[in-house]
C-alpha cells in the first residue's frame, strides 16, 4: 500500500498528479493479479480434465475383449469315451485338448514342441472353462463340432487393441513375429474380433488379465457398504440428536463434540490400525472379511454423518419445537415427528456423502487383509472379499500391460458409482431442502 | 443357525409384537375411548416389541462375545497335558492351527491326531453354541413379548418406557465416538510399547537409518534390522511440502477468485467442479500419479539432462497438492467471506484497486484463518496414504531432493503390515509405533489449527 500512504507535503494537485501517474501500473497490477486467479481455477480444472481423459483413454478398452473363433470338435473320446455322460467324470475331462486341437488342425504345419506351445499361448487358459460350460449346457453338442467363440490371452488382446508396436524389434515386444503371422491369419479368416467384455463384469479377480473381472470387488464392496450403513446411519443419527436436542451444556457433551471433529481428521490408515488390532486381534474376527471392513468404515464415516446431521437438525426453526411441545408433545415425540423428518433430507444427503467416501476408501482396508488375492466371489459377511478400490490397487500393482487398461476400467466403474451417488445427494438436496 | 438369519426373524417377531401390542390397547380402549389410555395404541405396540426383540437382542450380544472365549477354553484344556506347558505364543498357534481346520480353511501341514481331535471339539462346541443360542432367543423373545402383552393396560406408562429405552441407546450411540478414540489411543498405545520394549524410543525417533528387516532365526547374519525413522520423517515432511507448495497458491488464488472475483453463475458452475476434485478417491489419484505424472516428469527431466527417479518425491507431492486444492480453497473461502464488508469498504474509499484491498487488507485480516486452513490441509497431506504408497519410493533415503526416491510414514505401515509375517516381531510392531507419531502429529495439528480458525471467527463475530 506504499504508493497510498506517502505522505507529501505538496498541494491537491501533486497528490492528484502522483496518483495518476501510478495508475496505469496498478490497474496492470490489477488486472494481473486477476489473471492469477482465473489461471489457479483453470489449471485446477484442467488437470481433474486431463485425469478423466487419461483413465477413461486407457481404460475403455477393457470393456472389449479380443475373442478368437475357433471350429471346435466336441471329441466324444476326450469328452465321455464310455458314453455315461456322468458329469463327474465328464467335468474331469481334458477340454483344453478340443481347442488346442483345433488350433493345430487350422496350422497344421506348426510341428516343433515350443512353437505348439506358443501357438496355444494365443488362446487364454480360460478357455478350458468355458469350453466345458458348453458341453454342460447342451450336452447334446458331444461328438459335433461347432464354432466357438473363446477369449484370447492377454498379449493378442493388446496385440489386436494395438497396444503392441509391430514394428519394434522382436526381443523387445512380449509377441514373437511368429505369433504375430498366426494372429493375422487368423485375422484373414475373420476369426478375431472384439467383443463385449462380459466378463470383466461378472467374474472374480484372476491372475490372467483377459479372465479378471470387477464382480467379485463389487459385491464385496457392497456388503461392506451394507454393514457400513445398516451401522453407521442410525448410530450417527441418534449421536447427532442426542447432541443436537437432548444433551446438557457440560464439561461432557462438550468432550464429545471435540473427540467427533478430533475424528473426523484422523488419517484414514489410523482406523486400518485400530480394526487390526481390536477387531482382527482382541475380537478374533476373521480376516479379509467385508463385516470388518465395514466395521471400520462405520468408525471413520461416523463424524461425517455426524457433523452433516447435526447441521441439518440446527436448520429446522425453534418455532416448530416450540409448536410441537405447545401442543403437548413430550421432547422424544417433538423430536420424532417433527424435527427428524424435517431434517432428514439433510441427513440423507450428509450420509451419501459419508458412505461416498467409504466407498472410495481404501488404505484402512489394507491394513484388515483386504488386500488378498481372492478368486470367488463374496457371498456372505465373513467370506474373504475385497473391495473396489483395493482391487484397482491390486491392478495397478501387477506387471502385465493388459492389467493397466482393467484398472482404468474399474476405476471409470467406481467413479460412475461415486458420481451416481453424489447425483442422488445433489437431487435430495435441490428437492427436499427447505429455507426457512 | 446363522446370526443374520436369528436377528431377521428376531426383527420379524419384533413386528408381529408391535402388531399385537397395538390391537391389543386398541381392544382395551376401542374407538372414542382411545383418550382415556395414558399412552397412544403405537406406544404399547413399541413397548410389546421391545420386551420381545431387546431381551433376546442383548442375550445374543452376550453370547457371541462370550461363546469364543468359552469354546478356546474347553477346546484347549481337553487338549494333552503336553500341551498346557507351552508358552502363549505357541499355544496361540496352535489355536489357530485347531480353528482353521475346525471351519475348513487352508492348514500348513498334516495335522497331529490331538489336534484333529480338538477341532472335531471345537466343531462340535461351535454347532451345540449356535444351536443353544438360537433355542434361547426364539424362547426369550415370545416370553418377553407374552409378559409385556399381558401388562399392556389403560395405565400402563408404555411411552415413558419406551422413551427411557431410546434415550438409553441415544446416549449410548453418542459414546461409540469417545470409545473409538479411546481404541485408538490405546490399541495404539499397547502395541508401540511393545515395540519400545525391543527398540529403545531414542533410537527409533532420531536414528537415521531405517531397515525393517528382523532376523528369521537367531543366527542369522545382518538382519537384526535397524528402525531409526528419521528418514520417513523427512520424506513425509517433502512430500507434504511440495503438495502445499501446488496446494496453497492454487487454493487459496481460486478461493480468492471465486469470493471476490468471480461472476454469481461462473462461482455456480466453477465450485461443483472444483469440490469434484475432493471426492475423487485417493486411488485414483495414485494410479494417475504412478502411470502418467511420474513418467512424465521422468522423461521431461531426462530432455532437460537431469535424472530423476521413477518413483520421485515430486510426482507423489504434486498430484496430492492437486488433491489437497480444493480442500485449502474451500477452507479460504469462509475465512475470506468472513472477512467483515465494512473493512472492504474502508479500502476502497481510500482509492484501493480490488487487488490492493485483497492483499493489503483482506488476506491480512483473514491470515490466522488462512494459515489455520493450510495447518489442517498439512494434517491431511501428513496422513495421506494411498497417493504415496502407489507413486513415492519404498527406499527410506534421507534427502530432500524432490527429484529422488522417498518414502512416508503411511507408506512404511502399509508395507510393514501387508506382507505376510506373525504379529509380534519388532517389524509389524513398528508399523504402529509409526501409526502413533501419526496419531500424535495429525492431532496436534487438527486441534491447534482448530484453536487458530475459531479464534479467528470469534474475532469478527
């Protein structure tokens, strides 16, 4: 404020002749700094615009998969040589021989033991599975043959998706130029395309990149949510009109509001901490089990919810307590009927916030053996699961190059989740708050 | 019968009680006469249910608590005597070991012919636990309900009863936060003592080498592991440093924008947008840090002749200052906004140009705020976890070049409890003795800045 405050001895005109003289410089000044601002919010902006671009670039091709055609002869000797057709002794059989003898009927000049190998390397280990899930379903394809749409491995997706430099040399690209000429025949024939990914939506984790799906996380973080909620919302709640409508002004209510904003900023990992040593430890809860992790994400989203409900209960006017208890309303009556459902649409909103969070959460859950590499999809409270987000961790850790474009993809699956859920939050607000 | 299933038809019983409980005030008082009951039909519907569904509610909390306890008990004393002279340590193993195979999970080796015999026990125990739990419930719940029934009358104070009981579990819910901290402190508390016990508290906090690695046997060479965690210190204090260096000019530039600046409809559209950024989860941030921003600083670093290193301090710090923007910004924001109108006013009756008013009057005045703000946002960068562990270094350097390898507190803790190794060595007790200096830094720094921004408030108010 320098040029303000100079103090001269100098008449009206001189001051005026100063001022103007600087003028020009601080309205460049001015301007400048508004720049500042408008770069600060840009580039903010800018790059939330660029991580969007960079996950959902990368991560859209997973939701195809390159699947090869394959003419597949449903051998009744490798299927059911004594014709019982029992399916114990049916689901035995080596059905990875039908594609691999497929493959080789279509390059029959493919005759050295490594290049046989390499040649049904082309075609994912879960093709086996899905082979048999045929004959399962129609056990009448035995001894016909049929065309047979399988999954390829991980590096022809890539190949096919051309994340593959066919011009880089051959040592230094995960693909030999003798699966690259297979592949192309292939392609001659019409036998690759890409298709829909469903199995990135229904299946479990998988140490194969092209077998691996979301759905296993999905339902283990859902039945973390749940444990979350069905915990976590009343208890906030009832905290929250406890402190909010009944609790004396003392030493101890105030104890309390400290300990919840105390709370509410301890780093997550803290939590991960306390569930593995009381939960997992004292209690002998079992590992990796979604009734822990949502145990402690209750803990970590209860001052969320708190906070949030405890605004919105100071929103609803002294008029209409004092309305309800003029009209004979004992406090708990006041409270039930008028003054929570007024506040509700602001303690719903306050909670997807909270439970939006939870799901996004993901160190504390290390910390509680979510982190496990587990194959089968979660079906009850204490089977081992994990969750959406250590899932994307587990990826993101993996070495193989298909793996970077599933994390993206799982990433782009929790986002519209989180986006859906802020939607609702934003929705109940705009339509249920009321000014009063 | 399986817990979730005794608490659904607990829950169903509890219905048909409030069903009951209210026809049956309703009998009593039929019609015009309802005003002559003390309390409304759904009061004694209430108060049936509860009788019903708490009694045997609390039995099964009891009970489940109590049932491994009981189980471990007899299953180990049925054990040989052999046994019964171990240590805890041992006795604890082997524990497992009779659990795991009791429930059907993955045992090391061939279990001995006791422990078989033990599990067989525990299974038995287990099943006769379940069973006797659910007989007892479905017992208690129609008796209480029979007995609250029958004293359903015209003076029954049944919403008295029923308000004492949801006072009871209000209070009780308002007390799950002090038990939490509570946990914290002492889970916490317990194990770094532990950890204290086998590494002095000096060497830990100043020693400045850090190598977690504990000896497997006794004999074995140069691994006795060395836990000074100066270095972590130092790493998380950089890492930190630079998120605010993004984070502070960033934040508190747009707060100042959209507060001072800004058009009504562009703060409408630029805020939301901004928030996004905050309720982007933190893996997210660390798979785009890790994939896309460390690569890219590496190779512009390798096209200006310097080396940097994969997994540098300055990519981690960069993306959470991002993460941390909207967090400063929207803290600045209300402390800017607090700022009284008259003293912007005062500024420009002077002749200030609005930038001038901001950073001569403005920003002074609102400074404690602001700086309390930046203390929280420190706070959080202190304790961030999931953008480090992906995009910073395992290394523990002692450096404070943004360019190299660094590694947190977070992500030690991370990596000393995710591997697989028993609980009580010196390596997973360390992780939370970290967990406490965490716990003491973030607290410190969460109550003080609290203190500084609500000093502040009081100021204007």
């Amino acid at each position: 404020m320098s040029e303000m405050t100079v103090d001269t001895p100098r008449g009206g005109a001189g001051t005026r002749a100063l001022v103007a003289a600087g003028i020009g410089r601080r309205y460049r000044a001015e301007r400048r700094f508004r720049l500042f601002g408008l770069v600060a919010i840009v580039s903010a902006l800018v790059f939330m615009v660029l991580l969007f671009v960079s996950i959902v670039g990368k991560g859209y091709t997973a939701f195809l998969q390159t699947e090869i055609r394959l003419p597949i002869h449903y051998d009744v000797q490798t299927i059911d040589p004594q014709g019982l057709r029992d399916p114990v002794e049916m689901r035995r059989a080596n059905y990875g021989k039908l594609y691999r003898d497929a493959l080789h009927e279509m390059f029959p000049d493919v005759e050295s033991r490594g290049d046989r190998r390499m040649l049904n390397g082309l075609v994912s280990s879960g093709a086996t599975f899905e082979i048999r899930d045929h004959v399962f379903a129609d056990p009448a394809l035995i001894g016909k043959k049929g065309e047979v749409w399988v999954p390829a491995s991980d590096d022809v997706d890539m190949l096919v998706k051309g994340n593959v430099d066919r011009n880089s040399p051959e040592h230094e690209r995960r693909m030999t130029d003798k699966e690259i000429a297979w592949i192309d025949a292939l392609a001659a024939q019409d036998r690759i395309e890409t298709r829909f990914n469903w199995r990135f939506f229904t299946q479990g984790d998988s140490r194969e990149p092209e077998l691996a799906g979301i759905w296993g996380a999905v339902s283990g973080s859902f039945l973390t949510m749940l444990v979350t909620l069905v915990l976590s919302f009343p208890l906030g709640v009832a905290t929250a009109v406890y402190l909010e409508e009944f609790a004396p002004k003392n030493r101890w209510t105030d104890i309390i509001e400290v300990n919840i904003n105390n709370l509410a900023a301890i780093p997550s990992i803290v939590f991960g901490l306390l569930g593995l040593a009381v939960f997992l430890q004292f209690f002998g809860l079992p590992r990796s089990a979604p009734v822990v992790g949502g145990l402690v994400l209750t803990l970590m989203t209860l001052p969320t919810i708190i906070i949030a409900s405890r605004v919105s209960l100071q929103s609803v006017p002294p008029s209409i307590r004092e309305a309800a208890l003029g009209l004979g309303a004992s406090k708990m009556q006041m409270v039930t009927n008028d003054v929570l459902p007024l506040a509700m649409p602001g303690i719903l909103t306050g909670t997807i916030i909270g439970m939006g969070r939870a799901l996004g959460e993901t160190a504390p859950l290390l910390m509680i053996g979510m982190v496990a590499f587990i194959v089968d999809v979660p079906h009850g409270f204490s089977d081992p699961a994990t969750v959406l987000p250590v899932q994307i961790y587990i990826w993101a850790d993996s070495a193989e190059r298909a793996f970077v474009e599933r994390t993206s993809a799982a990433i782009i699956v929790l986002l519209t989740f989180l986006i859906l859920m802020n939607a609702a939050a934003v929705y109940l607000r705009s339509k249920f708050e009321r000014r009063w | 019968m399986p817990l979730s299933l005794l608490l659904l038809v607990l829950a169903v019983l509890s219905a048909f009680a409030y069903r009951f409980g209210t026809g049956r005030a309703r009998a009593i008082a039929p019609g015009r006469q309802q005003a002559t009951l003390h309390s409304r039909p759904t009061y004694h519907g209430f108060y049936v249910a509860l009788w019903c569904g708490l009694p045997a509610l609390l039995v099964a909390v009891a009970w489940v608590a109590m049932q491994p306890i009981l189980v471990k008990g007899l299953v180990l004393a049925g054990l040989p005597d052999s046994y019964s002279a171990l240590p805890e340590a041992r006795l604890n193993l082997i524990w497992n070991d009779i659990r795991n195979l009791a429930l059907g999970d993955v045992v090391r080796a061939a279990p001995a012919p006791e422990i078989q015999a033990a599990a067989e026990t525990f299974r038995r125990l287990y099943t006769i636990g379940q069973a006797a739990l659910a007989v007892l419930c479905l017992v208690l719940a129609p008796l209480g309900a029979r007995y609250a029934y029958g004293r359903v009358s015209r003076d029954l104070r049944a919403r008295n009863r029923v308000e004492t009981v949801i006072t009871v579990f209000l209070v009780a819910s308002s007390l799950v936060a002090i038990f939490t901290t509570i946990g914290i402190v002492l889970s916490l508390l317990f194990e770094s003592l532990r950890f204290f016990g086998k590494v002095p508290p000096l060497d830990f906090l100043f020693g400045l080498h850090w190598s977690p690695q504990t000896a497997l046997r006794a004999d074995q060479v140069g691994s006795s592991g060395s836990f000074g965690a100066v270095p972590l210190f130092t790493g998380t204090l950089l890492i930190s440093l630079i998120s605010m260096c993004v984070a502070v000019p960033v934040g508190l530039m747009s707060a100042i924008y959209m507060s001072e600046y800004a058009h009504r409809k562009f703060r409408a559209v630029a805020k939301p947008l901004l928030e996004i950024l905050a309720g982007i989860p933190t893996v997210v941030y660390g798979f785009f840090a890790a994939l896309t921003v460390a690569p890219f600083i590496r190779r512009l670093g390798e096209s200006m002749g310097i080396s940097v290193a994969s997994e540098s301090a300055l990519a981690a710090g960069l993306v959470m200052g991002v993460m941390i923007i909207p967090f400063v910004s929207s803290i600045s924001d209300d402390v800017i906004n607090a700022v009284p109108q008259a003293m912007r006013d005062g500024a420009y009756a002077l002749g200030a140009t609005k930038s001038e008013t901001i950073r001569n009057v403005i920003v002074p005045a609102a400074l404690p705020g602001i700086v309390g703000g930046v203390l929280l946002a420190v706070s959080r960068a202190i304790g961030e976890t999931m953008i480090v562990v992906m995009a910073a270094g395992l290394a523990a350097n002692l450096s404070f070049n943004p360019l190299e390898a660094v590694t947190t507190v977070t992500v030690q803790i991370v990596t000393l409890l995710t591997g697989d190794q028993e609980f009580d060595s010196a390596k997973t007790l360390a992780a939370f003795a970290l967990g406490l200096v965490l716990f003491c830094v973030t607290l410190g720094l969460n109550i003080f800045a609290l203190h500084v921004v609500r000093k502040y408030r009081e100021q204007y108010e």
